[in-house]
C-alpha cells in the first residue's frame, strides 16, 4: 500500500489472506478530490474505474447489511474494522436485491470465511456484483484523514486505466410500483420508499400490519390507510421535493406519522425545517443518542449524512433525541399530533436492536 502527497510507506505487500488467487499484485488507486492517492492491491477482474463520495463505517460485523442499505448508493465504503469477510455471506441479512455502494476499500480481506448459513465468500459476492475492492489499505489513516477534512468525492480505478473526472451522479431508488405485504391484516400502513431497507417492512409485518410499500414520489394521501411510515434512502433530502410535498399533506392531517433516517429529515423539511451535510456523516453501529423526553441513552445503528437544524423546527416540533457525540437532532416530534422520527435505525439491521420498541410505539398509535 503506498499513499502519495499526504503519506509515504515503502511496504508494497498486500495485506490479504485468501484461499484463491484473487490478487494478483494488480495495482489500483485511489484517488480523493483533495489530491490524496492511495495505491493500493485491486480486485483482479475489476478494469475501470467507479467515481464516489468516500465515507467510512465504524462497524465491526454486517457488511452484508450495510452494503445492501440502498442508502449507500453512490459512495466509496471504507470498513474501518480491519478484518472484512471472515464470515463470508448469507442470503437472509440482505436489506436489498443488490448491493447499493460503489466500492468497498479494506485493511484486510478474509476469504477463509466459517458460518453455518453462509454459501460463499465476500470477495466471491464483490466479483458477482461487478463491485471493485482495494485491500491492503490503512483504513486508520484514511478515516483520520475524512474526519479532519470531511467526506468527499473519489475515484478508485484500476492503474492502467484513464485519468477521469470526480463525477459522482444521484439517482432516486425507490420500488417501481406499489407492493402490499400482509394484505389481510386490519391496520393499513403506507411505507413510503425512498430507499427503504427490508427490515423495516419486516419490523412492520411482524406487528401485524398491512404494508403497502409505494414509490418516493406516489400521492397516496387520497386513499386509505391509518399510519405511514417515511423510510430511509440516499442523497440530499432537499431533492425529495416529491416526498416533502406529499408529507406536508399528511401532516396537515392526524394521522401517525414514523419518519426513519432519511424520512425524518423528509418529515423536517416538509414541517417547514432546514437540513444541513454533516461534516463526516455518522455511519455505525455505536452512537450513542439521548431521548429528550425521558432523558435515557440508547446505543443506536446510523447511516446518513445530514441532519436537522434545530434552530428552523417551527412551532409545535420538538427534539426527540440528540447525539451525545455532536449533538445533533436524531430525531423530532409534534408536541399534539402523533408525528415523531428518528435519525439512526430503529430497525437496525446491522447493528443493536435498542430502539427497536419505536415500531411497537407506532403500531400502537395506529
């Protein structure tokens, strides 16, 4: 591994124990808008080269939950835990059809993986998908770097191809057409998909209910159903003009309202809120955030990249919960309506299951 202009290291082995041939000593690099470039170790199928916002994850177990969380869409995923793959993949922790990140860069590859459920190994998962990886990378001095300076565009391409452009694209995810779960339960819930992980459908089916899971940009407000949920999804929240609209709707009504992640900025914005980018993002499985009504700390599971600005909440919107990190907004309510949200995960998926009792205030309101 050899990092250019920010950092020298004359160690050009790669850090990788694999049970094939994967690596191959064919070099990739990584190249940040701020002019840092990491040589590094790259998956021999990959040729190309993939643009991204490279942000770091804290967690040390459930990549395979967080590479498919749609809510990585777009971006350059570093594992600061230093040993990836070592319990290869199995089906049942997915939370999409695919996986969403652009790229995974690592410290350590393990592609002697042992789990009973597992059929076939992380790296072997990456080469399906056509997903590049870097390994041999210290993940410890990038992550320091992202914090100091913040998240950024990068691209990771392999040595021999073209010099491109940081030219990182949005686009929406969200289901194609509307799609019901639990049909015959009596309390109809709206999900409204902006990117929305499988366990939150299956938090909400396990309490039966009737999911009807409809696109980001679906007016349901018209017909019928007792509660809605606002999921979670990628990007800038300000772009979801659709979804804030038809959440200003909803909330000129009384019915429950649950906003998860990117919907509880959705929610903000739509009660006349303004949201800002978080410096670095909180993507983990150990922040620590207070409920401001009975002042208990949870241990909760995070994924985004910005948050409310409690300053603009207008009348009659609380704070829920703050992250005793930075403190800031994990969560708003209404002070008389049966709207409230959270930033982190209730559902986790990975991650602790603290909050998960979120979904059982919900369905209780319904």
């Amino acid at each position: 591994m050899r990092i250019n202009k920010k950092y020298n290291s004359d160690n050009e082995s790669t850090i990788v124990r694999s049970s094939g041939d994967f690596f191959v000593q064919k070099k990739g690099i990584l190249r940040l808008e701020d002019g840092v470039e990491i040589i590094a170790p790259i998956a021999d199928w990959f040729d190309g080269a993939v643009c991204g916002e490279a942000v770091f994850n804290t967690g040390m177990t459930g990549y395979v939950e967080t590479l498919t969380d749609p809510s990585y869409a777009e971006q350059i995923l570093i594992f600061t835990y230093p040993l990836i793959g070592n319990y290869g993949v199995h089906k049942d922790k997915w939370e999409s059809e695919k996986i969403y990140a652009k790229a995974v860069v690592v410290a350590n590859l393990i592609d002697e993986w042992s789990h009973p459920r597992s059929y076939q190994s992380f790296f072997e998962w990456l080469k399906i998908q056509n997903v590049p990886i870097i390994s041999g990378v210290d993940t410890r001095y990038l992550t320091r770097h992202l914090r100091s300076k913040g998240s950024m565009k990068a691209i990771l391409q392999t040595m021999d191809a073209p010099k491109n452009t940081l030219d990182v694209k949005f686009s929406f995810i969200s289901i194609d057409r509307p799609k019901i779960y639990n049909r015959d339960a009596p309390k109809k819930v709206v999900l409204l998909d902006c990117g929305a992980k499988e366990n939150i459908v299956r938090s909400l089916v396990s309490r039966g209910v009737c999911v009807r899971r409809v696109p980001y940009d679906y007016d349901f407000t018209s017909e019928d159903y007792d509660g809605v949920v606002l999921s979670n999804g990628p990007g800038d929240p300000a772009d979801y003009k659709p979804a804030i609209d038809i959440v200003a709707k909803c909330l000129k009504g009384d019915k429950p309202v649950f906003g998860i992640c990117l919907g509880s900025q959705i929610m903000s914005l739509a009660a006349g809120a303004k949201t800002y980018k978080l410096k670095f993002g909180h993507r983990g499985h150990n922040q620590p955030c207070m409920d401001e009504t009975d002042k208990k700390c949870y241990i909760t599971s995070q994924n985004h990249g910005y948050a409310v600005d409690e300053l603009t909440l207008p009348e009659g919107w609380k704070v829920l919960f703050h992250n005793l990190n930075d403190d800031s907004v994990e969560g708003v309510y209404h002070s008389l309506k049966p709207f409230f949200s959270v930033q982190f995960h209730p559902e986790a998926s990975p991650g602790p299951t603290d909050t998960e009792y979120l979904f059982d205030k919900f369905v209780g309101s319904l």
